[in-house]
C-alpha cells in the first residue's frame, strides 16, 4: 500500500508541473493575465500563438503519459507489493496527474483544466478510445468552434468505447473513463452554463462551416 501511495503521489506532483507555466516563464509572459486566464493549450494558442501553444500541449500530454507509463514501472526496493494490479496502479496514476494538473500545490490549487493531460494518459492507456476522441474533438471543433463542448465530448467517446469493446463499466478502464468524464465536465462547469446561456466563445478560426459560401 505504502508503494501505491508513493506512486500517486509522485504522479500527482508531476502534475503540477504545468506546461503553461513553463513556456511561460522561459518566454517572460504572464499566460494568468492574458485572455482568460487559463494556463492550457487553448488559451495560450488564442493570446501567444500556435508555437508557444503547441510547447505547452506538448509538456502536458508528455507528463500523462510519463505518469501512467514509467511511475508504475519504478522499482520499489522495499517488501512491500502493491495490493492493486498493475492496470490500476496505472489508472490511479492517470486520476493523479490530472488532479495533479488541476489542483497543484504550490499555486494554491489553482491549475487548468486538464484536457491535454488527460489525452496524454489516454494515449498510453487507451489509446484505440483516444483515436476515436480526437475524431470526436476534431469534428465539433469543425463544425461548433467550441473547444469546451469538444472536451466534454471526449469523455462521453470514452465512455461509449469502453462499452462497445464489451469491457465492463466497473473495471480499471470503465471506472477512470467515468471519473474523468466527470471530473471534465466539472472543471468547464462555467464553459456548460455559457452554452445553455449561448455565449460561450467559440474557436472561430478552426470552423469549417464559417469558411463556406453563404447562398
């Protein structure tokens, strides 16, 4: 158990290295002071540009990927086995990054929201789900401009692939699925009240139905 925790944990703070902040700090702006005030890859691209957004989707991806793939492979040296098989060992370290992400530490538990982070775990974990999720996003970006109804989506997908693959919705895989469908939901809370409302912002730029002829 204690091995369990110390992997969690390490995920969890692996988390909290934001990519946001890195680019950030190495290019001298301040991403909390610009457009919304989010440090993920959407904003960044809206406010800094697609390069400096692409340096921080890149971390973000790369650290939950990292935190499913190599954190659960680290070698306990002490006689003290994980009582969880390794597939939820993994899938913990997956919830943890996330959260990680969202709720880091050392900036008052104020983070982003976590997308990209997740589409990193997914790509290590499941990644015929991620296939499917980016299609998904892709898609609604196309034809709705909205990133935040695009995100949620992805965790339906989730959700849905787990279920047509005949897996159970209580295993390892089902389980997370769920969770982090919720935990996405919830952190575009505000996002989900500005579509009912019909004032959300849309990624016009990446619309495919804006750039079509009027007759």
């Amino acid at each position: 158990m204690i091995e369990l925790l110390v992997k969690v944990a390490l995920a969890y703070l692996l988390g909290t290295a934001m990519g946001g902040l890195i680019i950030a700090r190495l290019r001298g702006v301040d991403l909390r002071g610009s457009g919304s005030g989010n440090v993920g890859a959407t904003n960044a691209l809206r406010t800094q540009g697609r390069w400096f957004a692409l340096g921080v989707l890149l971390i973000d991806m790369a650290k939950g990927i990292a935190a499913v793939t190599l954190i659960p492979a680290l070698i306990w040296p002490f006689p003290q086995p994980i009582v969880l098989p390794n597939d939820w060992t993994a899938y913990l370290c997956g919830v943890a990054v996330s959260l990680g992400h969202i709720y880091p530490v050392w900036t008052g538990f104020r983070g982003g929201k976590g997308v990209a982070t997740l589409a990193g775990v997914f790509v290590a974990l499941m990644p015929q789900a991620f296939v499917w999720m980016l299609a998904g996003f892709a898609l609604t970006i196309l034809l709705s401009g909205y990133v935040s109804l695009a995100s949620m989506l992805c965790g339906v997908i989730a959700i849905v692939h787990v279920l047509f693959e005949d897996a159970s919705i209580l295993s390892a895989r089902g389980l997370f699925a769920i969770l982090m469908t919720l935990l996405i939901v919830f952190t575009h809370r505000l996002n989900l009240r500005r579509l009912i409302a019909g004032n959300e912002n849309r990624f016009e730029k990446a619309m495919l139905l804006r750039r079509w002829p009027r007759r």
